[in-house]
C-alpha cells in the first residue's frame, strides 16, 4: 500500500500487520522498488544472523563477518576466511529453506568444496536438505520484488 506523504524525502518501506507500506512522495517504480530492497536486505541479515546463531552449535568455527548483498546468480557465498554473503532475496524464501542456505554455507567454513563430507555434514544438520534444494531450483527464480 503506498502511503503519499509530501514531506517524505524518499520512499519508505515498513512492514505492518502482514502488509507493506511504502511512504513516499513519488510513484517512480524504481524508487519505490528500492525501498522495498532495503526492508528486505535489512530483514534478510536480522534473520541470517538470528540463524546463524542458532546452528552455531554444530560447528567449532564461527563467520568473520556476515553481510547481505545483491547476488544475481548464487544465494549465498562463504569465502576461506568464513566471510558470509547472503543474498537479500533470501529472506523472502521459506524458513526451512532459509536455513538449509545457512546450514550449506556454514557447512563450507569445515568443508571449502562440495565433497561427499561437506553434504554429509549438511544432511547432518538438515535431514531433508535435499528437498529444501530443490525447492530454490524449482520456486528460487520467483523470489523477487
């Protein structure tokens, strides 16, 4: 629902009793769209951090950092120094497939490949992890604003 607001230096998006509300001075789309990003990518790293700590008990490393970015082709990224990437569309999928991103990309701070240990690992912490897979292969290509 878009709120007109004369005052408003730029859009706004809050989320409010299961709806969105944009507050905003202009009807420009890509303006409007933006807002709403910016809800998302602050929602995505509160509920990726929230999970996160949440799975940390499973491993004896933790992330060195944790950030949410625009990643057009991949959901997330765990680099060799355990820097995480999420990307913001994340938090738009469905929990148990939030957390089998998590999971995959925590798994890769012991396992820096896709080896048998690596889904092994996973599968430990996400029995179904293959079902949550294959739910961002069929359904991923809709999470967008």
């Amino acid at each position: 629902m878009l709120i007109h607001d004369d005052k408003a230096k730029k859009p706004v998006a809050q989320f409010y009793k299961d709806r969105f509300y944009i507050i905003t001075n202009t009807i420009e789309q890509d303006k409007l769209k933006k807002s709403m990003e910016k809800w998302y990518r602050k929602k995505t790293l509160e509920k990726v951090i929230k999970r996160v700590e949440y799975f940390q008990k499973h491993f004896n490393v933790k992330p060195n950092s944790i950030k949410v970015k625009e990643q057009k082709k991949i959901w997330a990224s765990c680099t060799s120094k355990r820097n995480m990437n999420f990307n913001w569309r994340c938090s738009i999928a469905p929990e148990s497939v939030l957390d089998y991103i998590v999971v995959h990309e925590m798994c890769h701070m012991i396992h820096v490949d896709h080896s048998s240990r690596f889904w092994k690992l996973v599968e430990k912490i996400i029995p179904d992890y293959k079902v949550q897979r294959e739910w961002l292969k069929e359904y991923g290509i809709n999470l967008n604003l």
